[in-house]
C-alpha cells in the first residue's frame, strides 16, 4: 500500500458514522449485510447510508454482492490487512521485540 492509498482509507474511516458502519461490517464477515439492515441498525436514512457505503467502497475498504433485490456489503478484509501493515511496518525502529505488546493483542483475532 503507498501513502495515497493509505490516506484513501483513513479519510474514509475518519467520519464517525463510516467507522460505525466499517466496524459492523467486520463483525458480520463474512456473510456480510444488507445495505438496508446497516441503515437500521445504526439507525441512518438508507439514502445517508449509501452515500457513506459509496465512501467506504471508493476506498476499497468494503465490497458489495447484489443477492437477489438487496446488495449486501462486506469487509474487505484484505484491505484492511493491508492498512495496518502499511500502518506499523516501520514499529519501533525494526525491533520486533518492542511491538510485542501490539502484536500479541492482535493474535486473538
């Protein structure tokens, strides 16, 4: 991932209703949910609710799949995987040692 790609991202998670949205997502992979069913469970207009799916999907953050009359949206994972490495690949000068700490939390996941 470079910088552009990086900034993409953030920017996109840097609204609160986004990250509310990309979070949900994360926990429901990976069936995934309908756009509808995002909207109601953060209790967002579907037409507000679109536009900051279209926000997340430009960022490469979410990925939608049309099932029959609803598109249901999920995680991209792999961006995300991406996106924190891109994020601590420089930790603590190369010293892998010092981000033990970060790293053990992560392994639960």
């Amino acid at each position: 991932m470079d910088t552009d790609s990086a900034l993409n991202c953030l920017a996109a998670l840097s609204q609160r209703t986004r990250l509310e949205t990309y979070r949900l997502l994360v926990r429901h992979e990976p069936a995934g949910l309908p756009a509808g069913e995002v909207a109601r469970r953060l209790d967002i207009p579907q037409n507000t609710m679109s536009t900051h799916l279209a926000t997340l999907a430009r960022a490469g953050l979410v990925i939608s799949e049309r099932r029959s009359r609803s598109i249901v949206y999920r995680a991209n994972l792999e961006r995300l995987r991406t996106l924190t490495l891109f994020l601590v690949k420089d930790c603590c000068g190369g010293s892998a040692e010092l981000c033990g700490s970060l790293l053990s939390e992560l392994v639960p996941c």
